[in-house]
C-alpha cells in the first residue's frame, strides 16, 4: 500500500508518537487530485506561496498574486498560473527548469480563514506554445492578449500530486482594503523602493558597476 508523505515524516512520526493522527489526516484529509470544493477554492484567490529548490536542495519561497482566477484549474490534477513581468532573477523558474518539484500553499485570509496545500511537479511553458494548445480553456489563451501590464510572460503548468488542508486555528482573519495596482510598472516607489535599505549594504558577491546596479534596480 502507497503511503504519502517522505520517509523521513513517517519516521519522526513513529518517534513522536503521532503515527495514528498522522494516518488519519492522510486518509480522511489528502488527495491525489482536486475535488471540486479544491477547484471553487482555488477560483477565488487572489495569491499564492510557491516552494521550490534547486538540485542541492536549496530552498526558495515565493508569492504570487493576480486577480481572482488568475490561477486556471485545467484538470483535475493540472493547473496554470502566469508568470507577469517580474526583476529578472527568475528565482523560482531557474529551480523548476532544474528540479520540477512545487509546493503550492493558498490561503483565505478574508473569509475562511483556510489553506490549501498543493505538491506536484511544474512545467514552464511559453506563451507561444500555449496557442498551439486547443485543449486548454479560452481563459488562458485570453490572458496572453491583456494589455497594460497584465500579459502573463510565460506560465507555469502543474500536475497535482497531493493536495490538502491547511487548518484555519492559526490563520488570521484580515480586512481587505482597496490599493490600486499598478501591472507592469517600473516605477521603483511603486514597487517598494529601497524599504530594507540594502543597496548600500556589504554583500559577497558580484562584480557589477555600483552604476549598472543602480540602473537595473529602478
């Protein structure tokens, strides 16, 4: 019988003594694909936190936003998210493009007050090659033609392999407030300025010109 989960949870289950709990929640709470309750979630985010790592085993963490639905469900064990014009480190793509593995966590911090884990592997797929594919919903194709910021670069597709709550006891419940957004923009206060004050900060690595830094940065 295929258990989830790593060897080594299962292991520090056995020495926590939380096997049994452990079992439970596999059985009654985690899927290998999306449900339909899955789905209408998924449907209503506005963000999600993406996990990924390099073939070391080096870990990156990062947040993606949109508009409602701008996470496509194409399957039931697939979905879409574009990647928007970014600051060029593709931190995130360059671990997929060497290590597929994706962690995926949504959370309703408006009204549930609930998350949703997904755990697959990703594909990056440009937009070029979306066209070509008649299978997928006329939402996406749409997306490729948006203007004013909003034309996805490239996507990212992923092929479900777990999916499962995240217990809504520690998630805060927040308020959301009207910002205006601002798609595409280079304008550096807009995307936060220098707010840690690192520009001036001693760092190891990189021989780029202060200029050339100072250049690409706004």
């Amino acid at each position: 019988m295929i258990i989830p989960g790593s060897n080594a949870e299962h292991a520090l289950q056995e020495t926590y003594g939380t096997s049994k709990k452990a079992a439970a929640f596999y059985k009654k709470q985690m899927l290998d694909y999306l449900n339909p309750e899955m789905c209408e979630f998924i449907a209503q985010q506005e963000m999600v936190f993406i996990a990924s790592s390099d073939t070391k085993g080096e870990c990156d963490c990062s947040f993606r936003a949109g508009l409602p639905s701008f996470i496509h469900v194409t399957g039931t064990r697939a979905l879409a998210y574009p990647e928007y014009r970014g600051n060029g480190v593709f931190a995130s793509l360059g671990n997929f493009s060497e290590n597929p593995h994706i962690g995926m966590l949504f959370i309703d911090f408006f009204s549930s007050t609930v998350g949703l884990h997904i755990n697959g592997t990703a594909k990056i797929v440009a937009n070029e090659d979306i066209c070509r594919q008649e299978s997928l919903p006329d939402t996406i194709k749409q997306a490729i033609h948006l203007s004013g910021g909003q034309q996805p670069e490239r996507w990212v597709f992923v092929h479900v392999e777990e999916a499962y709550i995240h217990c809504s006891k520690h998630i805060p419940l927040l308020k959301k407030l009207d910002k205006e957004l601002h798609w595409g923009t280079d304008d550096e206060l807009r995307k936060g300025g220098d707010y840690f004050k690192a520009k001036r900060c001693a760092r190891p690595w990189g021989s780029i010109s202060e200029e050339a830094a100072e250049d690409e940065t706004k």
